[in-house]
C-alpha cells in the first residue's frame, strides 16, 4: 500500500460501472484511501461495494462530493452536464475533478460554465479502454493496464491538478499523454467514431435486406469484425455523436469522398488505381506497427 | 483410411497454397488418394510435397491433370481463366474439375466458354476460410473444419459431379451449402468485399492525414478492427473487385446512400433517429446471434 502524503485521502467516483470501477479497484489495490461511490441505482452500488470497489455510497451528488480530494466523473456524455450541476457549491475549494468522457469539448465547455472560477481544478481525461460487457459487474482492477489514457487540460487548467489526475491513473497502469481538446476530439473522431459509426451503418444496412438472415449466416471474417463493433452501447455512442458532431461529420465527409474515390475507379475499369490504394492500406499498417 | 470405391484415385490441385495445401492436407488424413500439385514455383511444391500436403508434382498444367479423376483449381481469380486454358484437351472425359474463387459468375464465364461441352463437369465452389498468413507454410489440415463451403452449379452441371465434389469437402469437416452463382455473387458483396473495401479505404485515408503516425498510435477498438481487414492479399482483393465489381458497386452504392442519410440526421440534430439506428444494428446483430 501506498500512501499518498495525506493529499489524497478521499476520492469520490460518479458512475460506478465499468470505467469508474475498475479505476476504483485499480487504485484500491495500490492506495490507502477511502472511496465514496455515487449514482442513482443503490442495488449497483451495493454491488459495487461487494466487490471492494468502494468502501461506501450515496445516491445524493452533493452528499457524495462533499469531503471529496477528488472526484471522478465517469457517467455517460449526455449526463455530465447535469452531474456536474449538481456538484456545484458541494465541492471544496480545492477539489480536484475529472471525467472520462470520450469526447471533450462539450465536457469542457459545461465544466467551465457551471464551476467557473473553480474550473482551473478540472482536468478532462479520457481513458482509451473499454470492454463489450458494461456495468460494475464487468469492472477489472487491469482495465487500464497498458492502456492510453489521455488528458486535455486546458490553458487556465491548474498544473498540480494535472500532475495529481495523472499520478492516479500512472498507479492503474496507463500511459498517459496530453493533448489539446480539439485535437483529441479530432483524433478520436477518425480512429474511434468514424469506425463505429461505419459498423453501424454496415451492420444495419444488411439487416435490412430481405436476405438478411442468410447474409449473417455467410458473414466472413470481414463482416465478423463490423458486427462486434455494433454491438457497442447505442446510448453511449448516441451521446458521442451529439458532443463530438463537428468533428464527426469531418470525417464522415473525408470518408465519403475516399469511397466515392473508389467506387468510380472500379466503375472505370481503373483497377490499377484500385490495387494501388489496397496496398498503400497494407503497406499503411505494417509501417505503423498496428497488432 | 476411406477408400472412395475406386471412383477417386488421383487428385491434382492446381495452385497449391493456403487453400489448396488445407484441402490437400485434410483429404490426406481421411482418404488413400494421389495428390499432384501443380504450380509455377517448384520450391513451393518441393514444400508441399515435404509438409506431406502432396505426392509428386509438375509446374506443367497440363502435365499434372493428365490422368486426373478430379483437379481442384485454387488460384487467385485472375488467373483462373488461363489455368484453365491451360488444361483444356489434357482433361479426361470425365474429370471433374472444381475451384475456390471468391466470386462466381466470371469464373463460371470463363469455364462455360473454356471447356464447351464438358462445362457439365465443372463444380464452382467457394470455401468460406482464410487465415491472415498464406502460402503452402499456413496450411491446416484443420482449415475447413466448422467452416461453410458454398457451391454454385449451374442447370448444366452433372448432378453426379456435384455430389462428389460435396463428399471431398465433407470429408475436410466443412458445411456445404448450394446457391446460384449469382446470389453468391450477391450475398458475397455484402459480407466481404463491400466490407473489406470500407477497411481498405478507412486505413487509407488516415495514413494520408498529416498527424497519420499519431492517430495509427491511439487506435482504439474499433480502428483496430478495421486495420487487420485491410492487412489482406492487395492482389487478391484486386481480382475480386474485378470478378465482382457488378455487385460490389451495387453494396457501396448502398452504403453511402445509408451513411449519408445518417450524416444529415446528425447535421439535423435529428439525434433520435441516429440513437434508432444505433439500436437497430446492436439489435440485428443480437436477433442473428453473430458471435
């Protein structure tokens, strides 16, 4: 066990699922330190609890944040604002807050109206881990191990509030890296939400067909993958689409020209041209080193 | 060991890599039977003949069906058509000749116009498996075990052709399934190819954006996915594009219409009809038990 110099001595989780409780039980097995455990559910909760996730809870925001070191936020997208509502006048002078939220304008702009001047101790992260399965019940203290997790303070941002969210998540065994708002939205628009939102779109297309249970049937390995990424929760990728639009629709547009590119080359009889771009794609992969 | 009767006493693959080479090796374990591999590469075949996947072997196509009671035709669509040119007047009466090309109706084309009468002979076939590796090397006895094979005779092929053809894929542990070649055609271009081209193109595109290094470096789950589709055969999937480019045109027509319908519900803020959408995909995928 570590002890963390009495600077940290309670740390407070929002949303206790899967990403707030492996953080939890992450650091559980690292720090002497109380956690407080937040949401609307008190059965999931207990559960969290059974599991040695959180020492205690309140189903209260302002209840669970007061005393709070730090919080956590890790609710989805389109309940940030509200939570973060709700914990305003609760918070210390000094507590320190931050989220998990897989887009971070949005996050970012709610954080700096609702706390104001308190907002140089909120620092936006963003954990690149996941699991198929939600909930606390699907929570592992590995989650984040070998993981990026990624921070985007902002210029007001408090330095030593940085250094404090990124010493937590160094202890669950992430490598964190800092980045500006807008570029990790830009970058999680082409590697994460343009993906899925293909998946979707492909998956939901040939569900549509009047073969379609033939056409699962066949599903080789190509489609395989795009159907496991479909089944991704469609709350969640909801609330990414509506705070991350602008870069969305980017690359959804850069996409959509790539493929129109292609579609007329194969049209032409420019198979050349076809053959070139699948072995750039190649050739992309292997000088990137993607496993 | 089986013993086919008689019926079956020698067996040439042409084209002896992963897929001939699997089919060679599965055979090997349940039926006494000659197997000549043919190839261009002598070393190659050298290696096959030591991985114990064949008996003898020649580079001269003709050479190798002679004597022949089936060939088995597993090389890229693209060279289909001279392969079997190359056979044509050295086949038996009788010989079955049968292939493993990922699209249909060409090689179908080119089998009717090549051999004229004894068109009646020839079993289209495609064995639904792969693996990322190729070559005689990645070769598995176990390859087709649990995997579909699809055939696709057309109203000329002899019923008795088909039914012999079908006994040496269940004899590799495959299902075999019959279809028209066009409808393989068809419900290939959605499962495969149309995926495979949105892999490639994906890939490709974020190669070329300036921060590529960077954005291959966060790629999540879902990008992941789509990197290992587009590592495949640059070749291979050239000669599909070619051999199925009717249908495949069709799908990516389909595609951007859906993608673009999605792109203006989101432009909208028309968020329900995205979450809808979401939801009917993870639905689909749940309803057709995909694993």
């Amino acid at each position: 066990m570590t002890h963390t110099n009495g600077t940290l001595q309670q740390l407070t989780i929002i949303g206790v699922g899967l990403i707030g409780g492996s953080f939890a039980l992450a650091l559980k097995q690292q720090l002497d330190i109380k956690i407080v455990g937040c949401g609307r559910n008190s059965d999931n909760l207990e559960a969290a609890k059974q599991l040695g996730a959180i020492d205690t809870y309140e189903t209260d925001i302002g209840k669970a944040v007061s005393g709070a070191d730090m919080v956590f936020v890790a609710v989805p997208l389109g309940a940030m604002e509200m939570v973060f509502r709700a914990m305003q006048g609760h918070l210390g002078a000094d507590t320190i807050v931050t989220d998990a939220g897989s887009a971070k304008a949005t996050v970012v702009a709610a954080a700096e109206q609702i706390f104001a001047d308190k907002a140089v101790n909120f620092v936006p992260g963003h954990p690149i881990a996941g699991r198929e399965k939600s909930s606390v019940h699907a929570a592992l203290p590995e989650l984040y191990q070998q993981r990026r997790v990624v921070l985007t303070p902002t210029k007001q941002t408090k330095p030593e509030a940085v250094a404090q969210v990124q010493t937590l998540w160094e202890l669950t065994g992430a490598f964190i890296t800092q980045m500006s708002v807008e570029h990790h939205d830009e970058v999680l628009a082409a590697t994460s939400h343009l993906p899925h939102m293909l998946a979707y779109v492909l998956v939901d297309l040939l569900a549509h067909e009047t073969d379609s249970k033939e056409i699962f049937q066949y599903a080789a390995g190509g489609f395989r993958d795009f159907t496991r990424i479909a089944a991704s929760d469609p709350v969640m990728w909801h609330d990414i689409c509506v705070a991350n639009k602008t870069a969305l629709l980017e690359q959804m547009d850069a996409f959509s020209q790539h493929l129109m590119q292609l579609r007329e080359q194969m049209a032409n009889g420019q198979f050349d041209e076809v053959k070139a771009l699948f072995q750039r794609a190649q050739q992309a992969r292997e000088n990137l080193q993607i496993k």
